[in-house]
C-alpha cells in the first residue's frame, strides 16, 4: 500500500483519500484502555488515530529507553491497524502537549551545555540516538510495509519558537537515515510568519487552529500552495491550569467550525478525540512572566471525556462527519443516554461497515466488555444509567513524612543546594536540609528563583511557603539553633517557549539576612513509584483515630469493591499533594482547584480489596475520602 502527498489531495494507493484524524497520547491512556479508546474513535467516523511520542517518559534517564507497559508504543499502533485504521506519528523531539518539559529528557541539559531545538551538536546527536531506538518501532509498521503509519511529523509548531532551516533540515534527515519513507509534515499556527518560519519545502505544511476555519485554510493555502490542505490539530477544547477554571468549549460551536473546514476538503486531526490523564508527576507548565502548572486532569472537553466516555461533542462531530464519509453503526450503549461502555453489541457493529478502513488491514477485533463508570452530568455531559454507588474510605493508618524518610530518601551533602537536575530527580519533591544559629532569627532569601514551591521549616515546623507563581523568594524565620527544612516540589516543567529545558530547585541559593547558608543535605522524595518500604511501613501502621492531618503526612486506608470500574476520587478537605490507589500514581490534587477529584481508570481497580494512600503537604480538615462514579472538573466560568 501506498501513501502519498499529491497536487490537491493525499493518494492512497494512487485514489484520492481524506485523512479524518483524531489524537489519542497513549502515555496519558492505561494501556488496557487503548483498545476501547481506539475503537471508540473508529465509531465517531474517523479513519486515522494521531499520537506524540513522549521522549522522556521512554528516557526517564540516560541510556534507559523504555518500550513496556504503558510505553509499549508499537503495541498501541497494532491496536490501530488491528481496527483497521491508519497513524500519524508525532515523534517531536519537541511535543509541548501541555507535557512536562515539552517530551524533552531533564537530563539533557543538566549540565547547561546542550542545546534546545537547534542546530548544536550535543542535542543533534541526543535526538539522532533517540530517533535510532524509536526506528525498530515506526519502520516496520510504515503503510508501505504493511503498517498504519501514513505521516510523521518533523518537529512541532517550531515557527512559534524559532526560525533555523539548517537545523530542520538536519532533523529531516535524521528521520529518513533511520528508514522512515511515508510523507513527513510540518504543522503552525496560520499566523504571522508561524507556517514559513516552522517547515521546509520539503514539509508539507498543516495548520493548528481551532476557530475561524475559512480564515486559517486561507493562511495555510498561501504557505502551501498545493497539495491538501489539512488543520493537524483542530484544538475542540482547551486545557486546565490550577487556580483557573475548566475550560469547555460549546459542542455546536466546534462541530460547526469542523463543517466548515471539511467542506472546503481539507483533511483534519482533532486535538483531542480523547484527552486522559496526566498521571504521576508528568504534567507540564506554562510561563509567560506568570508560572502556571497545568492539572491533572487532561479531560480537555474532548469528544470522549477523561474516562473515556461519549460527551455531546462525540454526537455532534459524528453528525458533521457524516456528511462527508461513511461511519459505522453505533451501539446501542454509545448513543446518547447509554452507558458509554463497549459492551457485546459492538463488534457485531463495527464489522458491519468501517469510516474510511485502510483497504488490506486487519479486520475489526472482538473485544471483551470494558468496565467503565456511568458518565458525567452537566456541560457536555450527556445523562446516564443509575451510577453503582460511591465508596467512602476512612484514612485510618498515619505516618508523618519525617517518619518515612528513611525509606524515601537517599541523601547526600553539598556547599550549596543542589538542582533537582543535579541530583537526578526528573520531578516531584526534594527534601533541603541545614543546620543554622540564628539567636535572632532573620530573613531567608532564595537567590535567582524558586522553582516552584518551597515549604519552610525551622525544627519541623513551618513557617511559610515560597511559590513561584507569586514570585516569591523572601520569608522571615524565627530565632532558631537547629535544622533548616525547605521541601521543594516541582510542580511542572514549563512545555512552552524560551524556558523549556530550565532547571529545577532553589535557584541561584540561599542566604539569610544576606549571608549565604552553606553545608546543605538534600534528596529527592521516591514517590512515583512509591518506595516499597514505605509502603510497607504505612501498611503496618496502628490504626488511629482523629478527623484532621497535620502535613506533612502520609494516610492509608483500604476499601472493598464487588467489582472494578472507572472511579474518581474526591479528596474534600484535603490542601495539597499526591494520591495513590493500589500502588498506581493517579498525580496531584490542590484545592484551589478547577478539578475537585482524581481519575481512577478501571484497571487500577480490582475485584476485593484496595488500596489508597494520600501525601497531604500541608494539612486536612477530613480523614475520609471518596471514590465517586462521577467526575467533578470543576467550575466552567472565570
């Protein structure tokens, strides 16, 4: 099979073929879900399932390179072809994705010589090795060699970061010396000089945009005078930043601009067909003069919520894409008011008729009944069958963090705190500690910046907290002669514009009252995943009673379930920190919102007894938790 990039329209096998995309990340997916996601896309009538691959979350550390589980990135392309659809891969390096550093490896520019995307050496050969371990994957699963990949993108939006045809033309190349032969794109913003600035002329050019369609074909069109015109991220939605509100956008709106664009002929990803989680401590930010961590959740008003289920915006893209390609039937528990599952009636449906299959791909696989819970009410939200009942859990076994260090650091000494990137900590908590007399207390100041929140303690009780967001790098302690505690969390590397590739800690270092503070112990918090031994020392912990947590402070408690099923879980009265259930990292949580509970993929879950462990930072009004069958994102209006 053959695809290519002709005078007016992609050719497949030499016909005319309109590429109907959507973006599924699988690394933001459990990978027991992928199958359903996938198949679930297939149904709304596309033909075509988009991914970045995450660079980091494959290298979390130099000469690792990860490929199982939840990276097994060839195992999620044979999903696609086995449903019968076709891929574009968007190997970056750089994604942005709203993913912690863009996808770029920490460790990269940990000691400040590399490069970030651009023509210098240290980086050109990171990426070429990089690019080399990701070949045995894409190569063989091209379209020309039996495969679904029909398009890799070079780069990503790089015409809103800078303006090097050398060094894209050297990243081009490194594509093709490992073997990839299908169409290579390129993908802007339709403004300004984004589209010329951001490709080659031997990329063919798409657009980003998500509004004002008939404008931005306009735009794209003049960079690229022929062959199709196509948006490689129709942007449906939007994400969340913590301390702003949900972002929804409405369904008749976007499905209109989706008409609009597909009238005119043009070829579409939508960004995102199905959003996920960013689960762990993957997440990235944003900075822009004012740091903005982005949440958990990646829901991103998606056609397939965060659990995966069909939203009004799934009904409405369906029905414009209707109009211009053949979709499958739809299940009965797919159609507004079912339970949003893939239950029996599914494969039956997809056999009969597929959106645009691949002409010599596998067939439709069967798939066994996917647990997942009823969906959500409210906007976009369509009403559901009766939910299954939520489970409250009484936090019941406590363990303060000072008790748990020793299974959770490993600590070494220096002159001066240490980086996170120096200490080889990708993310997450570091623990600083100094011995200080200060009789009359003082001012601690942090140098540079605090990158990006610091709780202050003297002798183990705080006396403030420094966040980057607020600029902060100044607070007044109280006379002390003992141990100086600051514990710093990197709440998310920035994915965006000059600052990708920053390190992490208590920058340029501290001093108090001007005098520097020397002789430092600092370690990394072994947190994701959790350290067996501290998890071991929670388990045995004496039950206790009370109905507060003075952080920071560590609880467990455990609940039965009959069965297994999507959850979310509600952390109400809680401030800050991390959850965990049956060992499984399901990220951050902070009250200050717009997210009010934690997705639980069903497959975390299990028949019997469970496990949810809780890292409150700073302190809790509740020692109960809840896993609810409903998902709260939060409020939809600034």
């Amino acid at each position: 099979m053959r695809f290519a990039i002709g005078d007016t329209d992609f050719l497949l096998d030499g016909e005319p073929h309109r590429v109907l995309s959507g973006a599924i990340h699988y690394f933001r997916v459990h990978p027991d879900l992928w199958q359903d996601r996938i198949r679930k896309a297939r149904l709304m009538g596309l033909n075509t399932i988009e991914t970045y691959v995450a660079w980091n979350a494959h290298a979390p550390r130099p000469g690792e390179f990860d490929l199982t589980g939840g990276l097994d990135l060839g195992r999620f392309l044979d999903l696609v072809a086995a449903e019968g659809m076709h891929a574009i891969v968007r190997p970056g390096p750089y994604i942005c994705a709203e993913w912690s550093n863009g996808g770029l490896p920490y460790w990269l520019f940990a000691d400040g010589s590399v490069g970030v995307r651009r023509d210098e050496p240290g980086f050109l050969a990171a990426v070429r090795q990089y690019l080399e371990q990701l070949a045995p994957v894409l190569v063989p699963r091209q379209v020309d060699q039996g495969g679904p990949i029909v398009l890799v993108q070079v780069e990503n939006e790089y015409g809103a970061y800078g303006s090097d045809p050398v060094y894209l033309t050297k990243l081009e190349q490194m594509h093709r010396d490992v073997g990839l032969t299908v169409p290579f794109t390129s993908v802007d913003q339709p403004m300004g000089t984004m589209l010329e600035d951001g490709s080659l002329p031997s990329l063919h050019k798409t657009g980003s945009f998500g509004s004002r369609s008939t404008e931005r074909l306009a735009r794209l069109r003049q960079a690229q005078p022929t062959g199709p015109l196509m948006c490689s991220e129709f942007w449906d939605g939007w994400f969340d930043s913590w301390g702003e509100h949900h972002h929804t956008t409405p369904a008749s709106a976007s499905a209109e601009d989706l008409d609009v664009l597909l009238a005119a002929g043009g070829s579409v990803n939508i960004y995102m067909f199905h959003g996920g989680t960013n689960f762990g401590f993957t997440n990235g930010a944003n900075d822009k003069g004012v740091y903005r961590p982005i949440a958990t959740s990646y829901d991103y008003d998606a056609p397939l919520d965060e659990a995966g289920r069909p939203t009004d915006k799934f009904h409405a893209f369906r029905a414009v894409i209707e109009r211009y390609a053949p979709v499958p039937p739809l299940p009965a528990s797919m159609q507004p008011g079912g339970s949003g599952h893939l239950d029996e009636d599914a494969p039956a449906a997809l056999a009969s008729g597929a959106a645009g299959s691949a002409p010599g791909a596998s067939a439709p696989v069967a798939s066994a009944p996917v647990a997942s819970a009823p969906g959500a009410s409210g906007t976009g939200r369509e009403a559901r069958p009766a939910p299954a009942a939520d489970v409250a859990v009484r936090l019941d076994r406590v363990a303060s963090l000072r008790s748990l260090l020793p299974a959770l650091t490993d600590w070494s000494t220096h002159d001066e705190p240490p980086t996170f990137d120096a200490l080889g900590a990708a993310s997450g908590f570091v623990l600083y500690r100094a011995e200080v007399d200060l009789p009359d207390g003082g001012v601690l100041t942090v140098g540079t910046e605090v990158r990006d929140r610091a709780v202050v303690s003297v002798d183990g009780v705080v006396v403030g907290v420094l966040e980057r967001e607020h600029h902060d790098r100044a607070v007044a302690l109280p006379p002390v002669t003992g141990t100086l505690e600051l514990l710093v969390e990197d709440q998310g590397r920035v994915d965006y514009g000059p600052r990708i590739g920053e390190p992490k800690g208590l920058l340029g270092g501290v001093a108090v009252d001007g005098v520097p503070v020397a002789r430092w112990t600092a370690s990394p918090l072994a947190l994701d995943p959790i350290a067996p031994t501290a998890l071991s020392l929670l388990a045995d912990a004496v039950p206790t009673d009370g109905d507060v947590l003075a952080g920071p402070v560590f609880a467990a408690g455990s609940f039965e379930l009959a069965e297994p099923g999507d959850r979310y879980l509600s952390l109400d009265g809680f401030r800050k920190g991390v959850a965990w259930v049956n060992g499984f990292c399901l990220g951050r949580y902070w009250s200050r919102g717009p997210q009010r509970t934690l997705a639980v993929p069903g497959p975390v879950l299990r028949a019997g007894r469970n496990e949810v462990v809780v890292f409150e930072v700073h302190a809790s009004a509740a020692r109960r938790v809840c896993l609810l069958t409903e998902p709260d994102l939060g409020h939809t209006e600034a």
